[in-house]
C-alpha cells in the first residue's frame, strides 16, 4: 500500500501525542511499516503540538512533507489554520467542530472520539483500533474510550453521508 | 534475529539493546532528546541513575568501563560540552568493558539553546562515531558500539538527533540477550594513568586504534548501498539518510553507519562511478569538507540549509539547487508557565521590582516571555548565578543593585555550586542575590530525580542535598526558604530587603511542580510504606 500520511495536531495537554501513539500502534498492529514522529520537551506548557503517523509498505521519512498528508485531525479549533498547509490537495481535515459540544461532553477523550472518526477514512481493521486503545490508555479509561471513539465514528459516517 | 517485532522510538532501541547486550551501569543527566533512554533502561529492569551533571555521568561511567563493565552513559548534545573533559583523556586510555556515550542533538532547536553539531566531538577527541537512521539501527548499533568499543578498548560516541530519539519505528531485536562477564578490577597503569610520560604513547595508541578502526570499517562496516541511477550519486549520514531516500529514490546512495573514522575508499569508489555526488548532511558541513580534504569532489548543501532540521522537502529543494526563501513555516501557540506554577509569582516580583535578571535553563526560562519578560540571559546550565556576578562587578551600582541571578533546582545541583563558591569568594561591591526555583524535579524534561529530591531516579529514596544548608556551609551571608505558604507579598519585601544590602545573599523558593505534585506525594508514601501494593504512580495523574 502506498504511504499514507496522517498528521495529528493540536494544544500541549490535550493528547495529541497519545493519539498519535495509539494511530501508530493500531496501523503497526496492522502489520503495516509505520514511522511516527513529533517534538517532545515544550509539549506540556500548552503549546502547539503535531505528531505525524506515516504507514504502508514501507516509510522513509518520519515526518510528513508539506502539502502530503491525508489527513489532518486537529483538536483545537485555533490550530486548523496554521496546520493546513500540511494538507495535500483533496486530504481530509477532521477538526473539533465534527462534534456537538452540547452532545459530547468527554472533552478528554476529544483526541480519540477524533480519531474514531478518521478511522472511517483509514485502512484499519477496528480490531487492532481497539487493541491499540487498550494497549495505550489506563484501564479504567478503557470504557469511556471505546465510546468517544464510537461517537466521532458515528459522527463523521453521518457527515459523509450527508454530503 | 526473531520474529518479534516491536514499534519503538530510537530512545527505547538504545534502552532495549543495552539490556540485551549485558550493560551493567547506565549513567547520565536528562536533556531532550535524550532523556527517555535510561528511563526506559530502568523500566526495563537495568541498573540507571541520574548523575548530578554530564561531566561526573562520564566520570561514573568510565569507572564502570575500567573495571570491565558494559556501561552506557547518556546525554543531550550541550551536554557533551559538560563531559567534555572526561571524554578527550578518555578517549587516550584503555578500557575493559564497552563504553558508550549517546550524545543527542537536537538540530533545529527543539527544546534546546542551541544547535551544536556533536559530529565535530568524534574529530576533536579521537572517538568512533556512530549515526542511526531509525530505531533499528539505534538497537543494532548499540550491540555494534559495544563490540567495537571492546575490541579496540576505546569509548565510542552513539550520536542521535531528536528525529531518530523520538520517532517511533519498527524493531526486530536480536533473538538472545548477552550477560556480561563480571566486573574485576585489573590493574594497567600506563593505560589508566594519563601523566605526560603515559599519555604520550597513549595518544599514538589512539592513532593506530582509529588507523586500524578506518581499515575496519573500509572493509566491513556498516554501510549501506542502494544502486540507482549513476546521474546522482548520495552520501548521507543519520535521519538525513532516509529524507534523501524519499526525496531521490531514483539516486544512488550510500548511508554511512559508522561516520568516523570515514571508510573514505569506499566513498571515493562509490563516487568514481556517479556523474554528479550529493552529500546530504543535518547541520555543519562536516561530511562534505572530509570528503573534500581527501580529494573526493563532493557537492555539498547551500548554507542556508546549516540552519535548522532536514526534512524531505528541504532535501528536494538542496536536490534542485534551490537557495529561494524558505515559506515561513507557521507561527504555533508558544509555551508558556502552567497555571498555578509556583515560578509565576517569582517572575511577577522580579518583573515589579524591574529586576535584571540572569536565567538559566528549564521550565522558568519561560519567564522571559509575556506577561513576565523577566528575564536578561541564558546561556548554558549554571550561567545564570557567574553572568549576574558578572553584571554586579562591573554596572553602574544604581543598576548592579537590581541583577538577581534565577536558576532551578537540578540545574543548581547540576552546575550551580560552583558559582556560589565564586559568589562568596569574589563578591561585588554590591553583594549579590541568587534564587534557587526549587520545584522539586527536573520539570523542564519531563519530572525527573536529582541530588535535591531525595529520590533515586526509580523514585525510591536516597539521601538529599539541602541548598539551603550548603549555602549556610559555603559563607553566604543571607540564607532564606520562601515556601508556598508564604504570601508573594514577603518574598516581594525580602528580594527588595536583600537588593539593598551590599552583601551576598540566596534564597531558596520551595514550592513542588504543579504537574509533579500529585506523584511527589506520591514517592513520599511509598517510602514510608503507606501506599496499597496494586496502586502506582501512573494512575496518580491520568
């Protein structure tokens, strides 16, 4: 499979990078070649963070190029602007408004609810997605994650099939 | 090589190779991106702890290798500055057991002061170097590391950039771990005793072991090959390696493993065959002017690439000759103190005292930024308390007055003691004022232990440096303890009671991280027993 390009952005604190850890760990569990790379140090003093998730047959690069992601998630409604640019031509975008901050009020689990709905888009079996979650999170996290994850699925086969 | 196949960032390669090749002692100081190795270490059930800096984690790490341990001993690339002595003498004796030093750069600055190139360290001291791509080849090259460093008992330099330490990619480990025979001391004088009449042979010993290291890598080495199109030929080293792969797949390219000494035959015969040779490096121009000092006509990258990381992109343009200006990349959210961080009102005071402050490196560099902008320097660990006694020696007394010297606590630990023995033994006209910001951790790269906790970098308790007691034993005049439960109003009146005074004075702020908080209580628990078996630091904080 050629190379797709996931970049996973957002603020320090809202778990960017975990979930960019369980994409990578899912596409790996998938027995895809995967890469994924971001900045750690500054990520925990509420700063803009990325992570990128590469996979397919084989990766080279850690890091997307500009303009070559698939698909852009983004946390943080102030970040989409800025992240952009690291959308190819017809990629994706999955921001926060995707869901009802009235309906969805796991606002922790915002980064995987996103996630759940990027995985309508990407080639993984919802079986190593779920290993992936439970292999990453604490295990009382488990529960609530599997169903943000459910809801930003649900919401963004709802939006597809809208338009 | 087993079917086991595990995604892992280059940190944890390093982690897991020492495990598996016997290393008996990892030793270093934290720095992105470099910190997660022995921590990892540890997790994993070796035997890892934090040093008080760079320089003494080298020093504990050769005893170790003296005395016929395999040792790993790890560091960001400033830190390398810091162990920089140890390293150049070390490099003149024998050791027993293997030795390596991880230095990690950080080009591009990611959470550094600078972007140092820690390729020119392999040339001043005299030291094999080895340059990992991804994680595999951080695992594969720490088993290699080691059994060059044993073979020729000299220490070898593992260097790594932020890309490869923390980039996650996949790993198969080699099927049987190694342990390691027991450490026994055997005496060697010439070899360990670096007087004149010792180190003189010593030194042509260095010589004939990177002599014999060159042959070696000419002829076996790990290099890496990929036959293409004979238009372009590549030389790259490092992360650098796999941009150009994706950049130029049609391109020939040889990766270099081991980047000194340079198996510059090799180079020469791969570039015999290429129309046009591209050296595509991070950083200085340190591959390129080798290549050219040994009469091989390579193309190196215009200088405006020296700046910053590669990426594919950048590779492309330096492919295309491109010198245009970059597009700016996007302007993110800066970092900034946490709420409720016990710095905050520190930098408030300074700020409102319109202070000159001499900072120094962690967390509460971030005081320079709004709304504090209180804060006149950085340079390097401990710069801060020598560069404000600096200012005091020589501004006009109505400006010597207001310099306060701001550094943390592992940073005090680390390289901070001695600048207050210089503080009591060349006090200025003026005295001077030294804040230790004690948080109780190492915050800045992620909460980790030093000599001022109390607790070993596992967590369990050791003994515990007072700052306050040391600057009592050393002659400072005035010695305070702000804690939290002070009102910002006293600390506000003391800094101001202390800046009047022509006399030198410190004082300790104590108030723990507010990310560290809840797992300090933790630590503390446990060592008094008082925690349930199943409960553990993890669930503390989410």
């Amino acid at each position: 499979m050629k190379v797709k390009n996931v970049v996973i952005a957002g603020l320090g604190g809202q778990g960017v990078l975990k979930a960019s850890d369980i994409l990578a760990d899912a596409a790996f569990r998938a027995g895809f070649d995967v890469k994924k790379s971001e900045l750690h140090g500054m990520s925990q003093r509420g700063g803009s963070v990325s992570s990128d998730v590469r996979y397919g047959d084989a990766v080279l690069s850690p890091m997307v190029p500009p303009g070559e992601a698939d698909v852009l998630v983004v946390l943080e409604a102030t970040q989409v602007e800025i992240n952009r640019p690291t959308l190819r031509a017809g990629g994706v975008l999955i921001g926060p408004d995707l869901l009802d901050p009235e309906a969805f009020k796991n606002k922790k689990s915002l980064n995987v609810a996103l996630l759940g709905a990027a995985s309508t888009i990407l080639e993984i079996p919802e079986e190593d997605w779920l290993a992936a979650m439970r292999a990453n999170l604490a295990e009382k996290l488990h529960k609530l994650n599997e169903q943000s994850f459910a809801t930003g699925r649900a919401a963004a086969l709802a939006r597809s099939s809208a338009t | 090589m087993t079917g086991e196949r595990l995604l892992l960032s280059g940190d944890d390669a390093v982690a897991l190779a020492a495990l598996h090749a016997g290393v008996r002692l990892g030793t270093g100081y934290p720095g992105t991106p470099s910190t997660e190795i022995l921590e990892t270490f540890d997790r994993l059930g070796g035997q890892a702890q934090w040093s008080p800096n760079e320089k003494v984690a080298l020093e504990v790490g050769l005893g170790s290798a003296f005395a016929g341990a395999r040792t790993l001993v790890t560091m960001k690339h400033v830190g390398l500055n810091v162990a920089a002595d140890p390293l150049f003498t070390a490099a003149y004796t024998d050791i027993l057991g293997g030795l390596i030093v991880v230095s990690a750069d950080d080009p591009g600055m990611a959470s550094s002061q600078n972007e140092q190139d820690n390729r020119h360290y392999a040339r001043a001291a005299a030291l094999p170097m080895l340059e990992p791509i991804d994680s595999q080849q951080a695992y594969d090259f720490t088993w290699l590391g080691f059994e060059i460093s044993e073979r020729w008992k000299i220490p070898v330099i593992l260097r790594v950039t932020t890309r490869v330490c923390h980039a996650k990619t996949i790993v198969r480990p080699r099927a049987t771990a190694q342990s390691s025979p027991q450490p026994s001391f055997q005496r060697d004088v010439p070899a360990r005793v670096m007087i004149p009449a010792y180190a003189k042979p010593a030194h042509q010993r260095l010589r004939q072991k990177l002599a014999d290291i060159a042959a070696w890598n000419e002829a076996e080495g790990p290099v890496r090959l990929d036959a293409g199109d004979s238009k372009l030929g590549i030389v790259a080293t490092g992360i650098s390696a796999v941009h150009a792969r994706e950049a130029a797949p049609e391109a020939s390219q040889l990766t270099l493993g081991l980047t000194y000494p340079l198996p510059l035959e090799r180079i020469r015969t791969f570039a015999a065959g290429v129309e046009r040779l591209l050296v595509i490096e991070e950083g200085d121009p340190v591959l390129v002017d080798s290549l050219r000092a040994a009469g091989i006509p390579a193309e190196g990258k215009p200088e405006m690439y020296r700046f910053g990381e590669l990426n594919v992109a950048r590779v492309r343009r330096i492919l295309a000759g491109d010198t245009s200006p970059e597009p700016a990349p996007p302007k993110g959210k800066p970092p900034e103190l946490c709420q409720g961080c016990s710095h905050r009102g520190v930098f408030e005071v300074l700020r409102d005292l319109n202070c000159i402050v001499a900072g120094d490196i962690g967390c509460y560099t971030l005081g320079v930024l709004p709304p504090f902008s209180a804060m006149d320097t950085c340079v390097c660990m401990g710069a801060s308390i020598g560069v404000g006694l600096g200012m005091r020696h020589v501004l006009p007394e109505e400006q010597a007055r207001r310099v306060v010297s701001v550094i943390g606590d592992s940073t005090f630990v680390h390289s901070g003691i001695t600048g207050l023995a210089e503080m009591v033994y060349n006090p200025p006209s003026t005295g001077h004022l030294v804040l230790i910001l004690d948080n109780g951790t190492t915050a800045m790269t992620g909460q980790q232990e030093h000599p001022g906790t109390g607790r070993l970098l596992d967590h369990s308790p050791t003994g515990k440096i007072s700052f306050e007691a040391l600057g009592r034993a050393m002659g400072i005049q005035n010695v305070h303890v702000v804690s939290s439960q002070d009102k910002e109003q006293s600390l506000r009146d003391l800094i101001t009671g202390l800046l009047a005074k022509s006399e030198t004075s410190l004082v300790v702020t104590r108030q723990p991280c507010v990310l560290a908080a809840p797992k300090i209580r933790f630590y503390e628990k446990a060592a008094t027993g008082q925690t349930t078996p199943d409960s553990c630091a993890a669930d503390v904080v989410d």
